[in-house]
C-alpha cells in the first residue's frame, strides 16, 4: 500500500493550463456544434478564438518561475512537464499564432462553405498539441504531442471536400507524416533500449557513458533516426517536398498556420532532443544540422526563385518556398548549438528569429487570403496595383515582404538575421554564414520584385493576359467584389500582425535579448 501512495502526486494546473484551456475549449465547440443552427454557426468562431486567447492569457501567471509538474516520485528535478522561459516563450508562439488564424478562418469557412464545426475542433485540437510540446521533457510526451499537433492538421488541410489540390495535398502531408512519425519513434525505441529511459535529463546522463560497445551503436542509430523524422517535420531538405503541394492545397489560413506553427513545434522538439537529450553527441548532430541548413535555405530560396509570377497560386507557392528557405535560417542556431559551450545560450537565435518571421508571415499570408477573395487563382501579377486599390493593405504586405528580406523599414527581420549571423560565426561556422549571406541576396531579389508589383499600375486586362501566358482559361472573379469592405476578423488579422511587426521593429533589442539570453 505503501508503494502505491508513494506514486500518487499532485498535478501542477496551473502549469498545464495553456494546453489544458485549448483542448477544453475544442471539447466545447464539437459538443455546441451538435446543438447549434446552421444560421448561429458561426458562433463557434468567436468561441474557438475566445478560446485561443484565454488559453494564451493563462501564460501570464507562470511568467514568475520555472514550474515543473509530472515528476518522478523519488527525483523531483525528472519531470515530464516544465513551464520554463522555453516553453513560455513557443507557447506563446504557438497560441498567437493559431488566434491570428482563428481571426482568418472566420469569414473563409463561410465563403468556402467549410464544416465549421469540425474546423474549429481541430484547430483547437492542434494548437493543444503544438502548446504541450515545447513544455515536454520526455521523449513519449514529445512523440504524443507531435501528434496530437500533426493529426488534425491532415483533416485541416483536405478539408474542402471535392477539391482535387486540397485531397492531393493531405495524402502527401498524411504519407510525409507518418513516414516520419516511423522512422522517429523507431530512433525513440532504440534510444529507450540502450539507456534504459525516457526522461531526457537522464537519457542525456546515460548517452555518456554507455557500458557496452552495441548499446553505443544502437544509441547512435537512434540519435540519427531521431533527428531525421524531426527533419521532416521542419521541413528540412530533402525532406521538404510536401511542402508547395501542401500549402497550395490546404485553406489559406491552414497554410499559414502550417508555416508558423507547424515549423514553431518542429523546431522546438529538435532543440529539445538536440540540446537537452543528445548533449553528448553534439559532434554528430551538429555538422548534420549545419549542412541540412545550408542544403534547406538553398533549396527553398532557389526554387522561391524560379517561380513564375503568372501561375496560378504563384503567390502561395513562392511564401511555401520562401518558409523552406527560412526553415534553414532556423535551423543556423541549432547547429552552432553543437559546436560551444553553452548551447542553452546558442537557440536563443532560433527562437528570437521565430518570433519575427511567425509575425511577419503570418500578415503576408493574410494580405494572402483577402486577395484571394477576388482573385482566387491568387497569382503574383494579381497583386499588380494593389496599393491604388488597398493602398493600406499593399503597404502592409510590403512591410510583411521587407521584414522577410531583412531591408529597412523590416528593422526586425534584419537584426534577427543578424543574430543568426552572430550565432554561426560566434560557432566557427564561417561556411555556413557564407552560405546564408549568398541566400539571403537570393531572398532579396524575389521579395523585392513582389514588393515592386504592388506599386505598379492596375491592368484590367491582366487577368486575361495571365491567363493566355499560362495557356489555362481565365476563370471569372469569384466571391465579393473587388472594392468591398474587408471583413472586420481578417482586417483585424492584417492590422494585429503589421502592430506587432512595427512594434518589434521599434523595438529591436527584444530579439538581441532572446538571442543573448538562456532559455533552456
């Protein structure tokens, strides 16, 4: 008796209410959608987004200490939990992140007649699990949250019934999962076999010294298919081909959660299984990461590059691959990680840089979605004198573009290249900061021409010239026309995400003291 008492521990819920008030608000929402009328549906937008901000008010009182609940009876520093400035900070990430979709999907799901319900079940569903995992501390909670993230992202992205692109695009983002899910939990196996633990404060201890020559072997094997199945989940190359296909295929705002809070959960696992599990083998994991980083942001801006402005969905096409090729500016810290001392210090870069791009990203994506609304083809020649039609809106999205190139007024997006910049050198990776240097002058040229298409003068006729170019029908304008009022959620959307970008811009030291500081 005395043995099961001694198991029994109180649970901290105050430290699990981030993912706690997500996943209870979605159980809300599903239950309401079976009582409400298709004419009061729309109420669960409001509810899923109230939903999204409570949960990311209940950060605020766990800003005074580290918190830490799920913890081994007879060693309370092992937990399974911990509400530390890391996860603080991604949750935070993460939950703005889903409440500025929320803000896009309100108006969306009633032009494209999405199920409303299941919508915002799955959202909530999703963001509960990209919300737990920064926070988690062993390699099955990590494993489980990846998938309570990833697994109502599949439905979310063929949610449009009917449509081609969008079944086309969740079957490869489905397949590319799941074959990452495999090869990941095959690495975790092997990792529990040889050390014996889950808990990566004690696998770590273990991973250094290792009592028989296989178990090393089979701990390596494991450190190297651990880190491949979170390569795909980064996006990494060559492990990023679902990427174009998907964001085509999936709702606007899905895209743009994919790209922000997709990646925002992808990275902070590998940070977590890099610079708290696998300390000890740094000198594999860090070359490993240093050339996915180069070969990712080559990739990613190269083909960002080479896409033409008259295709349809061009627009979206070209953030997919501006967000691969960001991936490997994300991925710059995480491989100088392994090359210093003090690697708590060395992914202050990627969550700083993070902070920026889901901002700025996210806006563009917006921009993205109102355009969408009368030119759903949503090419890059549709774009073509926006700011004469939606002057704010062009120069938002220029803004947004700027931020991502790094230039002046994007204040922000510069200094957080700079501190991956810093962060690579500061390693001895002179290399890889060569290679960011030529890619980041690659970046330059295609944000720049989207820039300067926005500035043009309006052509009626475009839409047919495009259409000619592409040898593809012109399809006729669909939805509002084209100097309606935006929607008050999607204006609300552009407006949150240009605030922020402006006030960090303003505010530049907030990213050099996530860069400088400790998080783990």
């Amino acid at each position: 008796m005395s043995t099961v008492t001694s198991l029994v521990q109180s649970v901290d819920w105050l430290a699990l209410a981030p993912p706690t008030v997500a996943a209870a608000v979605g159980l809300v929402v599903l239950v309401a959608d079976l009582f409400l009328p298709a004419a009061r549906k729309p109420l669960l937008g409001w509810i899923a987004t109230a939903g999204l901000a409570l949960a990311a008010l209940s950060l605020l009182p766990l800003l005074d200490g580290d918190r830490r609940t799920f913890c081994l009876p007879a060693h309370p520093d092992v937990c399974s939990y911990a509400a530390d400035p890391f996860a603080l900070v991604i949750q935070f990430l993460v939950l703005g992140g889903a409440l500025l979709t929320a803000l896009l999907s309100i108006d969306i799901l009633k032009d494209q007649d999405l199920p409303a319900g299941e919508y915002w079940f799955l959202l909530l569903s999703s963001a509960a699990g990209a919300a737990l995992l920064p926070a988690s501390r062993d390699l099955a909670t990590l494993v489980i949250a990846l998938e309570v993230a990833s697994l109502p992202a599949f439905a979310l992205v063929g949610l449009r019934r009917g449509d081609r692109l969008s079944s086309e695009a969740a079957l490869k983002f489905f397949l590319s999962s799941v074959a990452a899910t495999a090869v990941m939990l095959l690495g975790v196996s092997f990792l529990y076999a040889a050390t014996g633990s889950l808990h990566l404060s004690r696998v770590a201890h273990a991973l250094t010294a290792l009592p028989d020559p296989r178990l090393a072997t089979l701990a390596s094997t494991g450190v190297a298919l651990t880190l491949v199945g979170f390569a795909f989940k980064t996006a990494a190359a060559p492990f990023h081909f679902w990427v174009p296909d998907t964001y085509v295929g999936a709702p606007l705002p899905i895209a743009g959660y994919l790209s922000v809070v997709g990646k925002a959960v992808g990275f902070s696992g590998l940070i977590l299984v890099t610079v708290q599990g696998f300390p000890s083998y740094a000198n594999v994991w860090g070359p490993a990461l240093a050339v996915l980083a180069a070969l990712t942001m080559t990739v990613g801006n190269v083909a960002a590059l080479r896409q033409d402005p008259r295709r349809a969905h061009s627009a979206v096409r070209l953030l997919a691959w501006s967000s691969v090729g960001q991936a490997g500016y994300l991925l710059v810290p995480i491989a100088a990680a392994g090359y210093v001392d003090d690697p708590g210090h060395a992914i202050g870069s990627t969550v700083a840089y993070a902070l920026m791009y889901a901002a700025v990203n996210l806006g563009a994506f917006a921009v993205a979605a109102l355009v969408a609304r009368t030119r759903p083809a949503n090419r890059i020649t549709d774009y073509r004198g926006l700011y004469h039609r939606r002057p704010v809106v062009a120069l938002a999205l220029g803004f947004f573009l700027l931020c991502l190139a790094g230039l002046p007024p994007g204040i922000i997006g510069l200094f957080a290249k700079v501190t991956v910049f810093s962060a690579a050198v500061d390693a001895g990776l002179a290399w890889l900061a060569v290679i960011m240097a030529v890619n980041v002058v690659i970046a330059l040229y295609y944000y720049l021409q989207w820039t300067t298409v926005l500035f043009r003068g309006a052509e009626d006729t475009a839409g047919a010239g495009d259409a000619a170019a592409t040898g593809a029908p012109e399809a006729a304008p669909a939805g509002p026309p084209v100097h309606a009022a935006i929607p008050a959620p999607l204006a609300t959307a552009i407006a949150l995400a240009t605030v922020l970008g402006i006030a960090l811009s303003g505010a530049p030291q907030l990213v050099l003291r996530f860069a400088s500081g400790a998080l783990l």
